[in-house]
C-alpha cells in the first residue's frame, strides 16, 4: 500500500516530433538528459475502415491491405494539399478510390465512409499520439511535424490541419531534411556545409545548410514532390504483372488483394537487393505460384531514371546555395530508399564525398523532429533552425502574369508589402491571386489562394490606398493582413483557399473526431485509477477485519475511515489525478497497519494483493 | 534606414560581410518565434514581425547591388530603366544578332555567345566599381548611374541566355 509511486509535479506535457511519412510515420521525444528517442515502433501510413465502421491505423490497417484492399488506403501523403488535377497521375498507379464530389477538395472512399486526406492522415497521426501517451505515461497535447521541405503552402497547410483533427496542437511544422541535419548535428562538427538528400517513400528533397554555432542555416533547398521508393515499386509491379499475365494467362491487375500480395513481394525483394546481389519476387495467389528472380544490375537498370531525377534538383541546389560542390563537407542520407547502393553511389559521385548513413534512415527525421520539440520548449537553448521557404510567392499582374514577391530560398519567416488601388470609380473590392511556383505566367504556377479586399469605400479609381502584407511564418505558411493606407485600419481579407479544406470544414472535423474518440486519454486513466481504487479499497476493507486494526490509536483508525470516504466520494469525478491522490493518502493513512500485519505475521491478507506490487 | 536599424548597424554603404552575418545570427537568437512558443500572442506576434524584418534586412544587405538599390530608394533616388548610351550601338547590333537567331539563322550563336560573355564580364566589372564606390559617401550620383548600368546589363545577359536556350532545345 506504500508504495505507489505517483508524481505530482504537475510538469508541462511533452511536445513530442513526429514524422509523417509517406509509407511509415514514427514519434519521438527528448528525453531527460536531452537526447532524442523514439516512442514505440514503426506505425505504417496505413488506414483501413472496417466492416463496422471502425478506423485502424498502422500495423493493423498494413494487414487489411490484404483482406479489405477496397477499405484501406496507403501512401495518402500523396494526395495531401492536392486537387483532383494534380492527381491524374497518382489515379493511375495507385489503388485510391476518389469519391463523388471531389471538385473542391478531394475526398477518398472506404466503402460507405468517405475521408479528406487531412481526415485520413489525422487517424496515423492519433494512433503516434496514442502510442506516445501510452509510452510517456501522459497526455500528448503539442507536436511539431515534419513536411517534404518542397512541400507547398497547400500541402503544409493539409498537414497542420490533419494534426488539428487528431487533437495536437501543431507547434510548428519541420522540413524533413532539415530536421535530419539537427539529428546528425548533435554530437557532429560545429562549422561547416552539409547536404541532405532525403528519398523518402513517395517525395524527394536535396538541402544544403551551414552551420555554424549551433545555428542551422538553410542556404537553398530543391525537390520533387512526387518521386520516392513508391515509383521503384511500380516499375517492378509493372514486370511482375506481365510476367504474371504470361505465366499464368490471366491479368491480375484488376484484382485487389492478388495486387497488393504482389506489391508486397516485389517490395520485399527491392529491399533484400539493398543487401544481396539476388532476390526472388515471389507471390503465392489462390495456389498458384510465381517466382522471378531479380539482381541488382537488373534493378540499377530499371532505377537508373529515377535515380538521375534526384540529381537534377542537386545540382539546381548547389547553384541556389551559390557554393561550389568541393565547400560541400559532409552529405547525410536520409529516408529508407537511400539505403540502396546505386543511389549511395550516384550520390557520392556528384557531392564527391562518402554520404553519411550511421544513422538509420528511417528514424532520423523523427528524431530530429524531437530536438526541433526541444528547441521549441525550452529544453535545447544552443540550437536554432533557420529554414527557407522552397517556391517563390507571386500575385497575378495584367496578362497573366506573375509578379514575384518574395523569391524561393528566401530565410522564413519572410514578408513583402505591395500597395493595390482600384481600377474603376466606385469600386469597393480588390480580388488578388497568390500563386507559388518559379515560372513567369499565372497558368503554369500553382494557384494558392484568392484574397479578397472587401468594404473598400467607394470613390474614384486609383484613390483607394490598401497596403497588403504577404507573410510566409516560419511553417512555410502564407499569412495575408492588410492596411487601408488612408484610414490606418485594419483591412478585412476574405482568403479562399484554391485547394484544401477552410477553417470551417476543420473546425467541423474536429468535433467530429472528438465525438468519436474513444481511446481518449483521460478517459483512460480515468478508468486505469478507478480499477487501482478499487484493489487498494478491498485491501483496506480486508485489512480492518484483522485483530491488528484493533492495535491502532483511535486516531489512525479515524485517518483510515476518513481516507476511505473521501476516495469514495473523488471515484466516480472522473479526474484521475484527484483519484490517484486519495488513493496515495489512504496509502499513508494505511501504513502502520500494514506494518503491524507484516510484522506480526498475523496474516497475509494484504500480501495476497496487487496493492504492493 | 529600417534594415540599418534593425540589425544595429550604421548606414553605410561599405558593409563588412562578417560583421553583418555576426550582427544576424544574434539577433535571430533572440528574436525567432522558436523562442516565443510559450509566450503571450502579443509577444508571439512581436517575434514573428522582428524576425521576418531581420530575414528581409539580412537578405537585402548582404547583396550588394540590392543594398545599394535600396539605400538609394531610402534617400529618395530613383534608378532609371533607359538603356546607357555608351551602350546603345552595342546593343543595337545585339537585338540585330538574337532577330537572326530566332529566325533560325544558327550562324549568329558563336557571335551571340561572344557577346554574352562580353556582357558577363561588364558585370563583374561594374561589381568591382562599386565596391570602389561605396567607400566613397559623396558618389551617391555615380552609384546610381552605375547601377542602372547593371542593372541593365544584368537584363540583356539573361535575355541572351534564355534566347540561346530555347533555340538549343529545338
């Protein structure tokens, strides 16, 4: 009975780092002494609706790929800040079920449900703040989550949204090469350039930062969103398929599950050519067998493409950087297709330097994610991240042109001003376009959003005087204020995102998922002490029935029946702290009985319990 | 002088490169959201607002044709966008060799590219004279002459450029 252990301290809860990646997401936190570890394994990208209703992430959901292929959905990383246009190509190669209405913001199918991908990413993201809470012992509220560092202003804002939905307040959102380089920064050199090349699952991102005194300075940054150890896969699937056709006479392609239990073999066999010369894609379906073996100049072969669509951006990068590749000093590997040699190499050919892989590729982004939460709550003072912004910010001008207003790589948080005026008399609206993207006409960037300057007092054209600030904050996201120059006030701006969901849909999902969150923390613990109250109760109860009950003072024996009561009273307040406490105090309250009856030997009644354990 | 101001600097056109990384690296420690996470929104407000005018500052200063361009524009000189006239004919005889490259005669590219690599070289050598003229605080005319100058010249390189790449590609 005396010895639970309970902390009080009511510590500020643990902002944890969590890497949302396309085929596997991972939490981690700092620990004590200040270095990152990760919470619990692996959680595949991985939802799945079952025939109930029910929606599992992670390893159960990777499962379901196999037996309720039509309910599960891997890879949704893919859609997130997309529209139904930017995804042609992914429709082709991957098994996504888009559902009706998806014109504004896409929407996926698992049998009757239907899910955004913020909404399908925020199930991954509960079951890494679950994992944590269930591995810290505390609530989980905080978190800073990484992005492809090309991610774009509708990608970012699709994750920051997914987090809310999960119920994590996201404190910042992480490039995830930037986060692998404060990983490896932690006990490496204190000056120098360094490279990342992170080929993850399904996105591509090359950074150079310099360090120097504990400060991360992103100097240029360059990728492709669509490029990963995803596409590898589709070019063995594509062999495996026709191989299958041939041998067996019959396209597979069409079937769900054959397909997946394909996807797995030839994924299993990529990975084993990391390590041996030879490996066998081997796939048994409905008792029938096929096998093919596959070597690594086979495989260099087939990925050589890919591989050289890494190093465009590379060397785009070094130019941006405005460094010549022999001042690059180190480069870091990061992202689980980088542990194939022929990017290695390739790799190591351009940089003219040994890439570094002591750290697992797959556990770096997350941990640097973790010091990234450190940073942010106090805990890591010598270190500062000063990250860029990947795509150049333009407003729609006369023809359809762009006109720049804060250019890519520029340090973030970044700002610019522009003064609009009206066109014509007795105008009382300013519409502006924000596009991203490096190219110099409207239709070939990428729509952002429509701001909308509302309740401009009417008066002759070119006398009204808005002064409209764009800034990209440090998550790589736009903020638009604007002023009217006259009056000095502050000027309305509706916003209408070109992609993605508005504040309101969130606002809406979030209610919904707290609705139906059953797995709720507290809630838990709620239950967890109750069923502690009720063991330490019974002991007690049992306890008084002995003659060494009897040896107490009338005041201990009234300690004892006042602790009691008053844990009766705290059991059904459905506050767990509240609960454990009286349970500690009748803990104190219970010592020396339990002191008498152990010494005494009289009895066992208290040993036979959990209470001490 | 905002950008001056902020980083703590007097405002001058001769800017010692160190001392202006030194004076930013400081100031972003102190000032970067990163260190406001728990703090009020008023404050949080204040540190996102200080560290985009650091990043902005920074950025500008650190190029010095952009810390020349604004530092003119903060003392009300305006640069013009008229071409030199030194360098009229020149360029007469350029816009002469890109209308027969666009008109498919390949015969003008070993010219064009000549021209180019002229143009680059001017470049560096207008960027050499200003750093001359930024030591001297009585040049604020010629500075502005020089940089219409380059900025001109900075123009027709990339005008040239992207004309010799498109034809490449065909």
């Amino acid at each position: 009975m005396s010895t639970f252990q309970i902390d009080f301290g009511k510590s500020k809860s643990p902002i944890v780092g969590i890497d949302l990646g396309t085929t596997n997401s991972l939490v981690a936190v700092m620990d004590k002494t200040g270095a990152p570890k990760i919470l619990s394994g692996i959680v595949p990208s991985v939802v799945s609706v079952t025939g109930s209703g029910d929606v599992l992430a992670g390893a159960e959901a990777r499962d379901a790929l196999i037996t309720r292929p039509e309910r599960t959905v891997y890879s949704v990383k893919r859609l997130m800040g997309r529209g139904l246009a930017d995804v042609q190509e992914e429709l082709k190669l991957f098994p996504f079920r888009i559902a009706e209405g998806s014109e504004s913001v896409l929407k996926l199918r698992f049998g009757e449900k239907v899910m955004t991908p913020p909404e399908v990413s925020a199930h991954i993201l509960r079951k890494l703040k679950l994992d944590a809470e269930a591995a810290l012992g505390e609530p989980v509220r905080q978190a800073v989550i990484t992005v492809p560092a090309y991610f774009n202003d509708a990608q970012r804002q699709a994750t920051k949204d997914a987090g809310r939905i999960a119920g994590l307040d996201v404190l910042r959102l992480v490039n995830e090469p930037t986060a692998a380089a404060l990983a490896y920064g932690l006990d490496k050199r204190k000056e120098g350039i360094v490279a990342v090349y992170d080929l993850g699952g399904g996105t591509f991102d090359i950074s150079i930062l310099r360090l120097h005194e504990g400060i991360f300075e992103v100097l240029a940054t360059n990728g492709d969103t669509h490029l990963g150890g995803d596409d590898i896969d589709h070019l063995l699937m594509a062999i495996a398929l026709e191989d299958v056709q041939s041998e067996w006479g019959e396209d597979i392609s069409a079937k769900s599950d054959a397909v997946q239990l394909l996807r797995r073999a030839v994924i299993k066999a990529k990975e084993e050519l990391s390590f041996v010369p030879q490996a066998v894609i081997d796939l048994e379906y409905q008792g029938k067998r096929y096998q093919r073996e596959i070597d690594v100049p086979l495989l260099n072969r087939l990925i050589q493409p890919i591989v050289n669509r890494t190093l465009e951006p590379c060397r785009a990068c070094i130019a941006d950087a405005n460094i010549a590749v022999e001042e690059i000093d180190e480069v870091v590997m990061v992202g689980g297709s980088t542990r194939i040699p022929l990017v290695r190499a390739e790799v190591e050919k351009l940089f003219r330097t040994r890439p570094h892989t002591e750290l697992n590729p797959d556990e770096v982004v997350a941990l640097g994610a973790a010091v990234q939460a450190g940073i942010l709550a106090g805990h890591v003072e010598d270190k500062l991240l000063l990250d860029v912004t990947p795509l150049s910010l333009g407003i729609e001008t006369m023809g359809g042109l762009v006109s720049k207003l804060i250019h890519r790589n520029s340090t973030i948080p970044a700002s610019a001003t522009e003064v609009f005026t009206t066109g014509v008399d007795g105008q009382t609206n300013v519409l502006i376009h924000v596009v991203q993207g490096e190219r110099e006409l409207v239709k070939d960037c990428r729509s952002l959003a429509r701001f909308d300057l509302k309740g401009i007092a009417p008066m002759p054209a070119g006398s009204a005087r808005i002064e409209v600030r764009f800034l990209i904050d440090a998550n790589g996201i736009l903020n638009v204020t604007a002023r009217d120059l006259r009056t000095g006030k502050e000027h309305s701006v509706e916003v209408k995102p070109s992609y993605g969901l508005t504040d309101e849909q969130v606002e809406a999902m979030i209610l919904e998922s707290f609705e139906k969150a059953q797995d709720d923390f507290a809630a838990r613990q709620v239950r967890e002490a109750q069923v502690e109250a009720d063991a330490v109760r019974s002991a007690t109860e049992r306890a008084m029935k002995e003659p060494a009950y009897f040896e107490l003072s009338d005041e201990e024996r009234a300690a004892i029946d006042r602790a009691l009561n008053e844990l009766l009273l705290v059991y059904h307040s459905n506050d767990y702290e509240l609960i454990r406490a009286k349970i500690d105090q009748l803990d104190v309250a219970t010592q020396k009985l339990a002191e008498i009856i152990i010494n005494t030997a009289v009895g066992t009644a208290l040993k036979g319990t959990k209470v001490d354990a | 002088m905002r950008y001056y101001e902020v980083l703590g600097l007097e405002p001058k056109l001769a800017l010692d490169p160190d001392e202006l990384k030194k004076r930013f690296y400081e100031s972003s420690r102190q000032w970067h959201p990163d260190r406001f996470t728990r703090a009020g929104a008023a404050q949080q407000q204040q540190a996102l607002d200080m560290t985009a005018l650091l990043n902005d500052a920074f950025r500008t200063l650190r190029d010095p044709v952009l810390r020349a361009e604004y530092f003119l524009k903060q003392k009300g000189i305006e640069l013009s966008k008229d071409a030199p006239p030194e360098l009229l004919e020149e360029v007469f005889e350029l816009n002469m060799m890109l209308e027969e490259l666009r008109g498919g005669d390949e015969s003008a590219r070993p010219q064009l590219e000549t021209a180019r690599d002229r143009f680059e070289r001017m470049l560096r050598e207008t960027d050499a004279e200003l750093a001359d003229l930024f030591a001297r605080p009585d040049a604020l005319e010629e500075i502005r002459r020089t940089l219409n100058r380059r900025r001109y010249i900075s123009n027709l390189v990339r005008d040239v450029q992207k004309e010799l790449n498109v034809h490449v590609s065909n």
